[in-house]
C-alpha cells in the first residue's frame, strides 16, 4: 500500500470515528436530559439557604417575598441549563451525524474498490 493511500485511510477512518464520537456525545446528553426532566426530576435540584443580614428587619411579607424571587430565580436558571445541554446535544448531533455519515460512506467505497 502507497504511502499516501495509506494516510487518506487514515484519515478517513479517523474521521468517522471522530464524527461517531460526536454523535455519541450528544446522544448520552440528550438522553441525560430526558432522564433527569422526566424520571429523576430532583437530579438537577440545588439546595442554596437563604441568607439574610442580621441588620436588616424584615417583615414576614417581605420575607415571603424574597424567597419567592429565589424560587422563581432557580426554576428560570434550571430551565435555563436544561436548554443550554440540549442545544449543545443537538449541536454536537449535527455536526457529528454528517461528519461520521460522510467518512464512513468513503470508507466503504474505499474499501470496497481495494477488493
């Protein structure tokens, strides 16, 4: 095999695993995303206390206030990140789809006309 057979070998297998890989990826994240969303709804859950300065008095109104600023504050930031993965999943999914489809159809051309 020529040297320079060789290399395009290389790099068309390498390609296809690195498109695999990419699709892999962004399945295993989406899949995550799925599983904490709609089985294990407490996976993304964060505990943060709330903090309150001895200084200040605040009235029970106020009190119920703050805290249902926080509340809508995390549920907007859990929203937040769950699309953030998801548009990293799909990203990484169509990049890696055609990248992996592409090299790997050349592989098996290639393959099949050594033969």
């Amino acid at each position: 095999m020529k040297t320079l057979e060789l290399i395009k070998l290389i790099y068309i297998y390498l390609f296809s695993a690195i498109g695999l890989i990419l699709v892999i990826i962004g399945t295993v994240k989406l899949i995550d995303l799925g599983l904490k969303a709609y089985v294990f709804k407490q996976a993304d859950v964060f505990y943060t206390p709330k903090i309150y300065s001895l200084d200040e008095k605040l009235t029970q109104e106020e009190i119920k206030r703050r805290e249902e600023e926080q509340r809508k504050a995390e549920e907007i930031n859990k929203i937040a990140e769950r699309q953030r993965t998801a548009a990293n999943a799909i990203a990484l999914l169509i990049v890696g789809l055609p990248v992996f489809i592409y090299h790997w159809r050349l592989a098996l051309k290639y393959h099949f006309n050594q033969n």
